[in-house]
C-alpha cells in the first residue's frame, strides 16, 4: 500500500486507523490581525492533550487545554481569569468518535455540569462581581441547560472546527473533492459554512505526514468584519475566505498539525486587494519523534482493523470520593446524578441550585 515517497488511497478514501495510539499533544496559537499590520491585535497561547482510547464502536477522546498565555503573558486581566477558569469546568471534556473520527456526542456532560459546575460555581462566581463578569458566567451558564446546547456551543472553538472536520472521505479519482468547512470566524456565534476544494496530497513529507488543505471560494463577508465608517458610495467590496492545512501522520492519519488562515479583505473598483481583518491558528504537535516509527501491529496500516478493544467490565474507569468504578458503573452513576440534578432543577432556579 506505501513505499518511501507516496500514500496509495484504498477506493481513493482515505482511510484512518487510530489502533494503538493512545497520547498526543499540541501547542496552540491563535492571533488576530487588523489591516496589513504583521503584528497580532490579540494572541492566546495554549497547550492541549489528547488520550484516545479504542471502544467496540469507534473511540473515546479525551481532550484537555491548559497553560493558557494572553498576548505572551500568563493571565492577569479580569477577562482572562474568567476564561481559564470556566475552561478548567470544561475540560477535560470526553467526546465519542466513530472509527472514521467523525464527532458522535459528549459522553462526560453530567460529570462537568455536577461534579464540576455547581461544586465550583459559588467559588468562581463570588471572585469576581462586576456586571460585565456577571455577564460572561450567565452565558456560560446558559451552554450547561442541556447536553445539546452544551455540544453547539463547544463548536464556537475554532480547534474544535479543525480537529473534528471530516477529513477521511472519499477524494475522488483527482484526489480531490468540493466540500463544506464550517468555521467559528465571529466571536460566541455558530460557525460559518465555507465551501470550497478540499485536497489530499499523497506525497510523503520528510516529517513523515501526509497533507490534506482545504482552500474555500471567495464569499461575501458578514457584517460582523465590514468596517462601520465605510461609505456606500466608497466602491469598495468585502470578502472573506479560508485556507486550511492539515498534517496527518502517515502511520494513523491521525492529526499532527494544522494551520489554519482567515481573511477578511476589501477590493474597489480595479480589483486592488486591501486586508482588513485577518485570524492565524496553528497547531503543532509536540514530540513529533514517535511518528517516525511504525506501529508493531500485522495488519494494513491504513485500513481500519476489524478487531477493536472491548469494554473491561471489571477494569477501573474513573475513580471519584474515593470509590472505584467500572465503566459502566460510571455510566451509571453519571446518569443517576443527572437525574437527580433535573429533579432539583425543577423545584429551584438553576442559578440557584449549587449542587452541594
């Protein structure tokens, strides 16, 4: 199926197998850019971890963000406080993939609205009591009334964009297909559907990755980026596209990196290109030595095996107030305190209720 220098696609699918792997980590930048400026508005700075862990029907992920930076210093400002403490509530956050990666649900939703929202909510909230920090934990609070509207607004994350977008389809016999790639591109607002090409180059680069970019049509821009002080009779029209580029590596197709570039751009009557808004995300993997060996494993490396790890009935899953669980056992537990979460819920406003 492979030799040194090329990836030969089965059907022309690509087609992943995450067996075996268990940890990745990223370092993650996002920056913010206003006209031809070179330097960044704004930047945040994360870390992020990964443990994927293989199930009958697909896999559970398990993602966590931390070592949060603000413009190259670690959070002082009342708004970066909030953020890094309202994503420890989040994260980790455990969602369930099928084998192709595709984004199935949330599987731990009870466990950070109880376990963690409402044993740490009168903390958090009663450090910081102005209006405007009021504001930001009613929002946040409104995304836990429920699992569906919890699962939306975690697609407000432009990693979250990026790492669940499909990337193991059928690219047709050109290696490439037209598709949809959807983008958080304004602030707390569903993503933005851009359609574009999407394509897999199956060269081999000499950091042992395969690269798949997706490179969107021009669109009109949203209001959101068209500057307030701009005349009608300027002339002046705004776009806005994207341009995506995801690193696989070659052994489980499995995300190494990915960049990511969004611009918002004026052009008048003769065509003349002017940037007005543009967004910088990259994602690089860290310790990207272990891609460089292949799995001991006998089956093709890039067809999904048919044999997948089973639930341990007996195996301790989670460990909470000192007590052991199974998996099932936690599945269990979480849906009971779930239930009994919305009994009270009902007898009290959800501000009010604490959880303790």
């Amino acid at each position: 199926m492979m030799n040194t220098k090329t990836l030969s696609l089965k059907d022309n699918t690509l087609q992943p197998n995450f067996t075996g792997l268990t940890f990745r980590s990223f370092a993650i930048s996002v920056k913010y850019f206003s006209n031809e400026n070179p330097l960044p508005d704004k930047r945040i700075d994360y870390q992020s971890d990964i443990i994927l862990t293989a199930k009958t029907d697909g896999y559970v992920i398990d993602i966590n963000k931390h070592d949060f930076w603000f413009n190259r210093h670690q959070p002082d400002l009342i708004n970066e406080l909030i953020t890094v403490d309202l994503s420890k509530t989040i994260y980790p956050v455990q969602a369930k993939i099928d084998k192709k990666g595709n984004f199935l649900g949330i599987s731990n939703f009870n466990h950070i609205v109880n376990s963690r929202w409402h044993r740490n909510k009168l903390n958090s909230t009663s450090k910081y009591t102005t209006k405007i920090a009021q504001t930001f934990y009613n929002a946040f609070e409104r995304n836990m009334e429920n699992r569906t509207v919890f699962e939306k607004s975690m697609h407000h994350d432009w990693f979250w964009n990026l790492f669940f977008h499909p990337k193991y389809i059928h690219y047709g016999d050109q290696n490439a297909i037209e598709t949809d790639l959807y983008l958080a591109v304004i602030p707390y607002e569903n993503p933005i559907k851009f359609t574009g090409t999407q394509k897999i180059n199956t060269d081999i680069t000499n950091y042992h990755s395969v690269e798949i970019q997706f490179i969107s049509s021009e669109m009109k821009a949203a209001d959101y980026f068209i500057p307030k002080n701009i005349s009608p009779l300027s002339g002046d029209h705004f776009y806005m596209s994207v341009k995506v580029y995801f690193d696989l590596d070659i052994y489980y197709l499995f995300p190494m990196h990915t960049r990511a570039y969004f611009e918002v751009y004026s052009k008048d009557s003769d065509g003349k290109k002017t940037s007005v808004k543009r967004i910088e995300f990259t994602q690089y993997q860290q310790g990207t030595e272990n891609n460089k060996t292949k799995p001991a494993r006998k089956k093709n490396s890039f067809l999904v095996e048919d044999e997948e790890e089973h639930y341990d009935s007996k195996k301790i899953y989670k460990t909470y107030d000192g007590k052991d669980y199974s998996y099932q056992e936690w599945m269990d537990f979480e849906a009971e305190q779930y239930k009994l979460y919305m009994e009270k819920k009902k007898k009290k406003g959800f501000w009010d209720f604490l959880g303790f």
